[in-house]
C-alpha cells in the first residue's frame, strides 16, 4: 500500500521533495524554507480526496461521513503510515529537535506535505488513487470500519443521567518542539479523569474513553 506512494513521492519535482522534507526547525537553522506552506496544502488536498472517495462510495449521512474522514486524515492515522513507511530518515530536522523521538504531529505534517508536492507535480486525478490505497480506506470499510467518538459517547450518557460534563486542558509540556497535552474532565465540577495527546482534541478524546469507563464500568 505504501510503496506506490513512496513510488510517486519519488518521481516529484526535487525542489518540492527537499521542501516537504524540511521542518520549521531545520529550516531557521539553514534560513531556508520549511514544509509549512506545504503542510497548509496538503491537508486540503488530503481532505477533498477522502471526501470525495466516501461520497460516491460510502452512502452514509452526513455525520458519519464526517467521523470516518476524520479517522482516516488525523494525527495518529497519519503517523502510523509515516512510521510503515520509515521516512523519519528523510526528514530534515533542526538542531533543537535532532536526536529527540520524533512527534507524531511532525510525521503526520510531513505526510500531508508530501501529499501537495504530488498534488503540485502531478494534479488531483493522477494521485488520488494511490492515496486512497495507502490509506488503505476501501479495505477498512468493508470490513466495518468503526469509529468510536468518545466524546459524543460521554456527553450522551452525562445527558441521559442529567449530568454536565467539562473539559479543561490543563497541562502542556514542550521538549524539541514537541507538544503533549493534558485535558481533565469534570463531570457535575467532580474530577473524573484526565488524558493525554500530541493535540487537544486527541486528549480530549483519550480523557472522555477513560471517564467513560470509571463512570460506567463498561469499556468502550
């Protein structure tokens, strides 16, 4: 799956390539440009193609369109299909960072970056197969891909026991560049449990399924 996408990365405008390879972090210490613009792209382009592939293949409503899109385009998704295709190698990376684990936000952000140098090298027909199948979202779905939306499951059961939930990101800590947040919940102002992620919304989302769990002993 992954290596017609390396396949066509390769075949990309060079200039583009070392671009898309090029974090913020290398790129102050070199004075050059970074993957950032990029990034802004590629996750359009990203987005319109999973879009446009549910559409006229998966005859859902709205909302679940919207939740399986957004399993197949976030973060960890992302991550995961950088680090099957090893391209941590490939990237360039500043001084403060080099040598530190690598986040997973900048392996997604390169992933998406290499996304709009096909894009800008190649057009939208001719990549958009090929990032389907590293996606690997035809496979998924007809197995019953599921996707669990913590928080909706949490503010569900808050509702129907009359119960107010609250979020809070409570912590942030930094090291080479790299972000992991702490969100707290509070149900009825009572702490009940907190998560982690490289994001809000991923520990948003850690935090919910673990409330989820001690307010109902049911693991979901």
């Amino acid at each position: 799956m992954t290596k017609k996408f390396l396949e066509l990365f390769n075949k990309c405008d060079e200039r583009l390539k070392q671009t898309a390879l090029t974090h913020s972090s290398y790129a102050h210490d070199k004075n050059i440009d970074s993957n950032e613009r990029l990034e802004f792209l590629g996750d359009s382009v990203l987005q319109i193609i999973v879009s446009d592939y549910l559409y006229k293949h998966y005859h859902k409503d709205e909302g679940r369109m919207t939740k399986i899109r957004a399993a197949f385009v976030c973060t960890e998704y992302l991550a995961t299909l950088a680090k099957d295709m090893n391209i941590m190698p490939m990237l360039k990376l500043g001084k403060s960072i080099a040598g530190k684990p690598v986040s997973d936000a900048i392996l997604a952000d390169a992933i998406e970056c290499m996304i709009a140098t096909m894009y800008l090298s190649f057009g939208l027909n001719k990549i958009s197969d090929t990032i389907i199948e590293c996606l690997d979202i035809k496979q998924k779905l007809k197995i019953g891909f599921e996707v669990k939306d913590y928080k909706s499951i949490l503010l569900e059961f808050c509702q129907n026991n009359k119960k107010k939930v609250k979020y809070e990101i409570t912590d942030v800590e930094t090291s080479g560049g790299q972000s992991t947040f702490r969100a707290t919940i509070f149900v009825d102002k009572e702490f009940v449990a907190y998560g982690q992620g490289s994001t809000k919304k991923v520990a948003e989302q850690n935090a919910a399924k673990l409330a989820y769990n001690k307010l109902t002993k049911v693991e979901v």
